[in-house]
C-alpha cells in the first residue's frame, strides 16, 4: 500500500492522535537536545564564572581588611600630627604676658566650650597654652588676645570676630 492509500483509511481521530505523538516526540528529542548542549558548553562556562565570582569575593574580603588598616593608620598618623601640632603650640606659651590674665591649673579648667566660638579644637589649642578658666579668658587685653592669635596660629582677628 502507498502512503496515500494509509492516510486516506485513517479516521481523523487516529490521525490526529498520530500528529500530537510525532509533536510530542519531537519536543521531547528538542528538550534533550537543549539540555545536552546546554551541559556539553554552558555549564563548563558557568562554573569559571562562579570560581571567578568567589576569587573577586576573596580579593574584596582582602581589600576591605586593607582599608580597614588603611583609615587604622590615617586615624593613628591624624593623631600624631595633632599631638605635635598641641606641642608645638605648648613651647610658644612663652611668648604670653601671664602676668596679665592669671594662671590656671589643669585640674581647675572650666568648659571652654561654652564660649561661643569655641569649640574642641580651639579649647585644646588654649589648654596647650596653659589657658583653662573662664577668669583668665575674661582678663584678656588686646595685646593678650594678639598674642594668643600668635601662640596658637589661629586666624588674626577671629577672636574679636567671635566677641
């Protein structure tokens, strides 16, 4: 018998059933293909980018310990400079006339701070100075205030600034 002669006896129905199962056969030779492939070339590729995700993590891990270190030493060297900065600032408290406004200890220093225009970093500046009550502070001459403008290298005129 020829083809023609087969499809012609056929009912639809079992014609139609023959078409879904060629169909299906043929998706299921296609997902086989597509999953073969896909393991053949893709997963290979896949698993060299994972194991360069996971070194580039080890180098961020790396970096963020070195930065880490890094802001250690910056804060560790910001500190030294300061410290110098207090000192060198401590041996030009010679060129202030106590005499004028008084002398203070350590342990008797008021809160600078709630002087306004003064802050942490000026109240180091004038404790280095040996400069720590408000008594002392409201002794203060212009010439006085000139020469702690000079001994704590601060701007020219920004205490009267300030009031």
């Amino acid at each position: 018998m020829n083809t023609l002669t087969i499809l012609l006896v056929q009912t639809k129905g079992e014609a139609t059933i023959e078409i879904l199962s060629m169909l299906l056969g043929a998706a299921i030779i296609g997902y086989l293909t597509a999953w073969v492939y896909y393991k053949w070339v893709y997963e290979k590729k896949i698993k060299a980018v994972e194991s360069d995700k996971h070194e580039l993590n080890n180098r961020i891990v790396n970096l963020d310990g070195i930065i880490v270190d890094l802001h250690k030493t910056i804060s560790a060297k910001e500190q030294e400079i300061e410290n110098l900065v207090l000192a060198h600032i401590s041996e030009r408290k010679h060129l202030l006339d106590f005499d004028s406004f008084g002398t203070a200890t350590p342990e008797e220093k008021d809160d600078l701070k709630m002087i306004s225009g003064i802050g942490p970093f000026i109240e180091k500046r004038l404790h280095a100075v040996e400069i720590y009550t408000f008594r002392q502070i409201s002794k203060f001459t212009p010439q006085d205030i000139e020469k702690i403008n000079i001994a704590i290298i601060y701007f020219s005129g920004r205490i009267e600034r300030d009031e």
